[in-house]
C-alpha cells in the first residue's frame, strides 16, 4: 500500500483563465510546475491527478513521470460548484493511502522541499493535518455595527514596528496534507490536530486570474534568474558551449524545395550568440544525429570549433570530446530538446532546454529558455552565460 500519495485536482472548466491548467507559464504548461515538485519529493510514492478532462489527461501522460497517474474524475465533482473535498473524498474512497497531501495546480511557486519539509513536519508531530501558510505583517480591520471600522490584529493606539510584530498567517493554498481516516471522517482536508508549515511571504499567490497570471509568471522568470544567479561558479566556469540543431537551432520543421532538396531555417539571433561566444574565448560545437550538408554549411558559416554529425550516441561523442580538449565536463554547457539529448545535458555542467523542449528535457535542465527552438533559444542562453 502507498503510505503517501499526493492529490491534485485538475478540472477542465476554469472560468477565470479557460484552460489554465494546461496554459503554457514561463515556458511550460502550469500544471507540470507542481507535477515537478511532487515528483522530485522523495516522501510521496506516488501523484495522482484527477481531472475530468480529456486533454488534461494527454498533456498530465506528457510529462513523462512513472511516479505520475491519472485518475478519472466524476461528473459530479467536477462541476463550478463542486468541493475539492468531494474529489478527495471521491478518490479516497476508491484507493488504499494513508496519508494524502493535496496540491492546488494554481500554486506554481511551491517547490519540491517544501513538500518534503511540510510532509516531515505533519508526521514528526503526529498531526491528522497541515496547511501551508504565509506569513503577513499586515494590519486587519473589519467593518462592524453602523459602518463602524474595528482593528483586528493590532492596536492602533500602540502601533508595533514591522520587526517587532509577529504578523499574522494566512494560507496559501499551496498544499495540505490528511490522515486519510481523518479526512473520510470529517469529510474535510482539516481536521482535529491541524499544524502549519510556513512559506515565504512571495508565495501568497495563487492563479486566479489573470492579473494572477502576470504576476506569478514574473516571479517564475526571476526565479530562473536567480538560480542561474546561485550557479554563478558554473557559468564563470564555461569554456565549451555544445548545442543540438534540430528543435533548438531550428524550429524542428521539415522544409523542401521544389526538387525534393531539405531545407532549414535557422535565426540570425543564435547565431549572433556563437559570434558572441567566441569573442569571449569560450570554444563551440555541435552534436547532431542529423547529417546533412545544410548543418556543415551552418557551422562553418558561424566558424564553430567542433562538428559532429550523424551521432547516435552523443554521450560518447562528448566525452571523447572532453579527453581531446583536456576540458572537465563542469566547464561544459549544452543545450538540447528531446530524450536523445537527455545523457549530455545530465553530464554536463550546465544545461538548457528550449522553452517547447519536451517534458522530460525541461525537467532535469539548469535552465529552460522562454525562447523556443529556431526563435533564439541558442542567444537567450549564451548571454544567460555571458551576463
């Protein structure tokens, strides 16, 4: 029996933003922003997603995780006015658990060691459950009798500093966790010892709307800079920038010309970045299982280092790459879009998907561009690197 199973309830008909739960923020669909942070806690033994959608369904099967299922919601739990306790209590009922951690998909800020935090907290404490909160170092008031304003937190006669008020907390709506025999009994996601596990205060947002949206998808994009940001050794460190062609420095189509001649379009922009690379001393290649002159052509025209074409094994490539140059794979950065990319942006130091790479690539890389493949992916990473 799973003894911890994550829950996340995804239906098809969000009124605020239609489809927001496959809408694509920072480069990927929101729900595989939560799908990533279950995944990637080791506490949860499986992640189930319940949806009564059939295009949910494909794009939640997209993302490529065994650890991931998805379950068929009912009608009747599915509609605007329908509790996300009766999919709960609907999914309890069908699946042996113990305990269940509920995930909202409008939550995209929570990340993996929250989960794992959250989770070790409610079983160090013995608790039947736990709600993630925020904490707010705001003043509340409320409107009583006759229109008459009354302070809620605080006295306004003895008005505290910020560093000396304690705040008050508020949820977030990110995750809870339940007893199963807790939540079938109270038929709630809380209930009898209920303790906390506080967020930062940024993570408040949740997607409701639109101006949600904006906001939480700003984040995401400092986020990313911010992590690039703690791997700054790494950047410092690069000396060989390797790329694949197809789906990065092309946008993957398939082009001919009236005699039957392949063709491929390629972006000024990227290759501006391989100029910009080599003035900074930093040497470039290309590792491709296509082998086509129109990708010779390319290299020599951006004067690129190395050139490997019609490689089945990029792994080996790379490495025989390494012992040739006397480079260190940490002084490496690669980026690529599909599974045949996977061992070379794992070995290398740094690594980068375009933003439609699939799901599987998007997962495990340092960075994953808001440009998509043939639309200057190539250049956002190089000055990622270069910045």
């Amino acid at each position: 029996m799973e003894k911890i199973i994550a829950f996340i309830p995804a239906r098809g008909g969000s009124k605020g933003i239609p489809r927001k739960n496959i809408k694509n923020l920072a480069g990927r669909p929101l729900i595989y922003w939560v799908l990533d942070a279950a995944t990637r806690c080791d506490l949860i033994d499986k992640v189930y997603v319940a949806t009564d959608d059939a295009e949910i369904a494909e794009v939640v099967d997209r993302f490529g995780s065994e650890r991931v299922e998805v379950v068929s919601r009912g009608s009747e739990t599915a509609t605007d006015t329908a509790s996300t306790e009766s999919a709960m209590l609907e999914f309890s009922r069908q699946r042996n658990f113990e305990h269940m951690v509920l995930i909202q998909a409008t939550s995209p800020l929570l990340e993996a060691g929250d989960l794992d935090r959250g989770i070790r907290k409610y079983l160090n404490n013995k608790a039947d459950g736990l709600v993630s909160v925020v904490r707010q170092k705001r003043f509340y008031w409320q409107v009583a009798d006759e229109g008459r304003a009354v302070p809620v937190n605080y006295d306004p006669c003895s008005r505290p500093r910020r560093q000396d008020f304690d705040g008050i907390l508020v949820e977030n709506g990110a995750f809870y966790v339940s007893r199963k025999d807790s939540l079938l009994k109270s038929g709630s996601r809380l209930s009898g010892h209920v303790v906390t596990y506080e967020m930062p205060e940024a993570t408040y947002f949740e997607i409701d709307d639109e101006v949600d949206w904006q906001i939480i998808e700003g984040m995401l994009a400092n986020r990313k800079i911010s992590v690039t940001s703690e791997q700054s050794g790494k950047l410092k460190k690069v000396k060989l920038f390797l790329t694949d062609v197809d789906g990065v420095l092309t946008d993957a189509g398939m082009y001919y010309g009236e005699s039957g001649e392949e063709l491929k379009k390629f972006n000024t922009r990227d290759g501006k970045g391989i100029e910009l690379l080599r003035n900074h001393g930093i040497k470039t290649g290309i590792i491709t299982s296509e082998a086509t002159r129109i990708v010779l052509n390319r290299a020599k025209k951006l004067k690129m280092d190395y050139v490997f074409t019609g490689i089945k094994d990029k792994l080996s490539v790379f490495n025989k790459l390494l012992l040739e140059t006397g480079i260190d794979a940490s002084e490496t950065a690669y980026i690529g879009d599909d599974i045949n990319d996977l061992e070379v942006l794992a070995a290398a130091g740094l690594s980068a998907s375009p933003g439609d790479g699939v799901a599987s690539v998007k997962r495990v890389v340092d960075y994953v561009c808001d440009k998509r493949g043939g639309e200057g992916c190539v250049r956002e990473f190089v000055e990622k690197i270069l910045e």
